[in-house]
C-alpha cells in the first residue's frame, strides 16, 4: 500500500512539474491571414466574381421591371383570365430572381472557401512550425477570443516574419 502511495505521490509530482514546464503562445490568425498578399488576391479575385454574378442578376431585375411597368401599364385594357396569367408570369419571375440571389450567394460562400482554404492551411503550418521551433505546446487563436496572460508569447509578429510579410 506504501509503495502505491508513494507511486501516486511521485506520478504527481512529475506530472505538475510538467505542466509547469507547458509553454503557451497566442498569435491573431485573422490579421496574420489578412497581412497575407495571397489573401489580398484572394479578396480582389472574390470581388471580380462577384460583380459578375450582380451583372446576371441585374439583368434580372431589369427584365422583371420592364414587364412589370408593362402589365402596370396595360392590366386595365386586358381580359381577367390574361391579366391573371401575366401575374403568375410576374410571380415566376419575382421567384427567380430570389432563387438567382439564394444561388449568387451559395456560389460566393463555396467560391470563398476554395481560395481561403489554401491561405488558411499555409498560415496553420507557418504557426505549427513556430510552436515546434519554439517548443510550445499550444497555440491559441486570440481573434474572436480575447487572451490576456503574463506568461504567453504573441507569435504574430514571427508568423509574419516567417511568410514573409511586412
């Protein structure tokens, strides 16, 4: 009984001197990913696809517009069963329009995502590889969480210099 008891006692003891010894950094990946010129490629490419997908959709809109002021102009002069059709005509294509925007936005997100995920993933390694370098055992990621600690390294500043960016 002794001896586990002095087995627990000396387990313990290594094992808070290891946690004492746990080195812990910080780094803001959200500035280190946007201080990357890649990302600022990535922005712009974003911004280009974008204006494109609001080309088609205004096109759209105008088209909606223009049988709209048309039927507007004209429901007075047409028979009830016509008038109902070109109200169905204007729903569809009220409807659309709404399905163009919901579709817009699906390819934006799946666009965005394509040319962050290289970004992302090269800035994790950067930051990986300076926790192994500097023998760190966890790196938090302070850019939605705020991490106020004495004894943490703030690793954006090396990160940067790592990849590069000024």
């Amino acid at each position: 009984m002794r001896k586990i008891f002095t087995l627990v006692i000396l387990l313990l003891i290594f094992s808070s001197t290891s946690f004492a010894q746990a080195k812990i950094a910080y780094v803001n990946m959200q500035q280190l990913v946007i201080s990357m010129p890649e990302a600022q490629k990535a922005y712009d490419s974003l911004q280009r696809y974008q204006q494109a997908l609001l080309k088609d959709g205004q096109a759209l809109v105008v088209a909606y517009q223009a049988r709209a002021n048309e039927f507007d102009s004209l429901q007075e002069k047409m028979s009830p069963a016509i008038r109902e059709v070109r109200l169905r005509e204007l729903e569809q294509s009220k409807n659309n329009i709404e399905e163009y925007r919901q579709k817009m936005e699906q390819q934006l997100s799946d666009r965005e995502a394509k040319l962050t995920a290289p970004i992302l993933a090269k800035a994790k390694k950067a930051i990986s590889d300076l926790a192994v370098e500097k023998g760190y055992v966890c790196v938090l990621d302070n850019s939605k969480d705020i991490v106020i600690t004495a004894t943490c390294e703030d690793l954006l500043p090396t990160a940067k210099q790592k990849l590069g960016i000024k």
